[in-house]
C-alpha cells in the first residue's frame, strides 16, 4: 500500500496540473476516481417521445435489482443537473433507463443523447424490488410507470417457467404504450405471463372504484403480491381500494375458524401468498405552496453563490438552477439523500407547512422551501 502511494505522488509530478486519473480519463471516458459515469453504448427509440438509454458503468457501479432507480447527472449550460430514473434493463446486465420527454433535463436525454456521450452516475436504490420468494405477482403500471416493472418482467418471465404474473398497464393510445410489441410477444412465448393493455383514449381510466374491474381481468388479484406504479391518482385509486380489501378481509377473518374443510380459497404450494398485499412506487409526491410571505434570499454559502427565492420552490431546484453542484436521490422527501447542513434561517416542509429550523439541523432540500432568509452550508 505504501509503495502504491509513493507511485501515485510520483505519477501526479509527472502529470502536473492533472491528476493521474485526469489524464486516465483521456484513454477511458468512464474512468474517474471523483465521480462514477457511464458510457451511452445505445439508444432506441420506444414512442415519438421516450426513449431507452443503455451505458456502460465505470468502476464504482453496483449492479442494480429489478426495479430499482439511480440518479443520473446530466450537464445543461454548464450546469450540472441531477434526476432519478427507473433502470429498465434486466437485473444482472448492463443498466438502461427509459426516459419520457418530460421537463428539461428528460426531453435533452430523449432529444440529445448519443451513443459516446458521458452520464454522471450515482449507485442504484430503492426497494421496489422482486419478491425474495415465489409468488404469484399482478403488476399494475399506467404510463412511464411501466420502466420499473418492466426491468422485473425482463428479469423473470424469460428464466423462470414456473413465474406466475399478470401485468394490466394503462397508456393513453396503443402508439403511446410503451414496450408495447415485446410485452406482446412475450405473453405468446410464456403462457404464465398475461398481459391486458388498456388504452384509456378509448376505454376511460382503470376503474378502481370498487373491485369489479379487477375481478374481471384478474380473478384471483386478491392472493397475488401487487405493484403498482404510476401518476399520483392512478396510485392513489389502487391504495385506496387495496385498503378497503384489506379492512374488509380483516372484518370476515374471525368468520373463518368455523369453516367446513376444503372452504378456503388462498393458494396452496410454494406461491402461496399473503392476501391484499401491495406495493407502490411513486415517482412525485404531493407539494404545498408556501404562504404569501414565505421565501427570502437564500445563500449557498460555501459556493458563493446568493438567489432571491420564492416560497414555493424547493431548496433542491433552487441550488441546482444557480449552478450549486446539490446532493439528491428521489426528488420526494424518502432517501434522504439530499440532506444539507442549514446555518441560519427556517424552512418550511412543502409537504406538511411545518417552519422550522435550527443552526446545523439537517434538512431534505427537495421538500423544502425558504420561510425567510436562508444560509445553507453548501
């Protein structure tokens, strides 16, 4: 280790004012000892607006589960600007995300991005993730909320026979559906995997309204594990009817002690599965405005940098659109990622209203907002 060290203040005299690892970067566009990246090596185009970005990791990447997000770093005039996506490719090879052309940093990925180009990189995470036994699954997806289900799909449906999984995904029009044709084909090559695509433009939205809808596609939905992802209201519907199933079976369990033998109806063998069990991603969370008063001028005080701010807009976007290099990971208030220092001043919680604020408390910059002036120790 020793001599590894001297070898490396040998070669950073040599290299002056680089660092060794600056001009490794030369040969090798992914090499960095400062910041993980990724090589894009394809990108196909999925509908008139999304498109799926692979990219080969550099040193550092940990491979990703089934369903899992990372954050990616793009540069927009200079800026660098981070977001989350949903790793589509199947667990066990090279990453893709696939991306919609929402918002500025989505629509450069869909509109600009190369075979070549360097992403910036953070580690995968989350824990929407594949069960860690077999069980029968119903995937439930409306919109873009298909990339993370489609990363299980991939990964299950083709190396197991045995898999047992029902997929009702929303889209607007069939050209709106993404991964349409593959999800097709391979409810015909595997007869486990069953696939009802419905297009609201023609049909309405997915009736969550009550349980009727369900029972029809998918007879046996309350002893399957479910996941859903979507918009806020699809997710919400799905919670809200999950919920009431599940009071309603928690009411009738004390009905069943009595029952006759052979009554029950909960599967048997090794995919026997909790009834009324789902789980949810969700990509946004819902944001309250700040009051009239609320905002000030917050300053990011190691990088020298001062805005004048509203009440409403997150600390995150705030940093991040005044060229402050910002930590963050979800954009909604869950990994925690973003935590920063605060010096001085109060901030108010967009989600709850809370103000509050104390010199060195750790706050989430991406559900956060200025309530007065604000000294952020970034």
């Amino acid at each position: 280790m020793i001599r590894l060290r001297k070898l490396a203040r040998a070669a950073s005299v040599l290299t002056t004012p680089l660092a060794p690892e600056d001009i490794l970067s030369l040969f090798n566009p992914v090499f960095s000892a400062r910041q993980l990246r990724g090589i894009v090596t394809r990108v196909v185009a999925e509908t008139a607006d999304s498109a799926t970005i692979f990219f080969r990791p550099g040193r550092g990447w940990k491979a990703h589960q089934a369903g899992q997000w990372a954050r990616i770093g793009v540069e927009l005039d200079g800026v660098r600007h981070w977001r989350s996506y949903s790793l589509s490719a199947p667990a066990g090879q090279d990453p893709a995300i696939t991306v919609t052309d929402v918002g500025a940093v989505s629509g450069v990925l869909v509109r600009n991005t190369r075979p070549g180009d360097v992403l910036f990189l953070a580690p995968p995470q989350g824990d929407f993730v594949l069960p860690e036994h077999p069980r029968p699954l119903l995937m439930l997806t409306a919109g873009s909320g298909i990339t993370p289900v489609m990363s299980m799909v991939r990964t299950l449906v083709p190396h197991r026979p045995d898999a047992d999984v029902v997929l009702i995904h929303s889209a607007r029009t069939p050209e709106d559906s993404i991964f349409r044709e593959e999800l097709s084909e391979l409810a015909d090559q595997f007869p486990n995997f069953k696939v009802t695509h419905w297009f609201t433009g023609e049909r309405g939205r997915v009736d969550f309204s009550s349980a009727a809808m369900l029972d029809e596609l998918c007879p046996d939905w309350r002893h399957r594990a479910a996941y859903a992802c979507g918009p806020e209201g699809f997710l919400d519907d799905a919670e809200a009817l999950w919920s009431a199933e599940a009071a309603a079976a928690a009411e009738g369990s004390t009905l069943t002690e009595g029952s006759a033998a052979g009554e029950s109806h909960q599967p048997e063998g090794p995919f026997a599965a909790d009834p009324i069990n789902l789980i949810i991603e969700r990509f946004t969370t819902s944001l309250a405005a700040g009051a009239g008063h609320d905002g000030g001028l917050v300053t990011f005080e190691a990088s020298d940098r001062e805005v004048e701010v509203d009440g409403s807009t997150p600390l995150l976007d705030v940093g991040e659109d005044a060229g402050v290099l910002m930590p963050s990971g979800c954009r909604m208030g869950i990994c925690h990622s973003c935590l920063t220092p605060l010096r001085a001043g109060h901030v108010r919680d967009l989600r709850t209203g809370e103000v509050h604020g104390e010199p060195g408390q750790l706050i989430q910059t991406c559900v956060s907002a200025a309530a007065g002036p604000v000294n952020l120790d970034i």
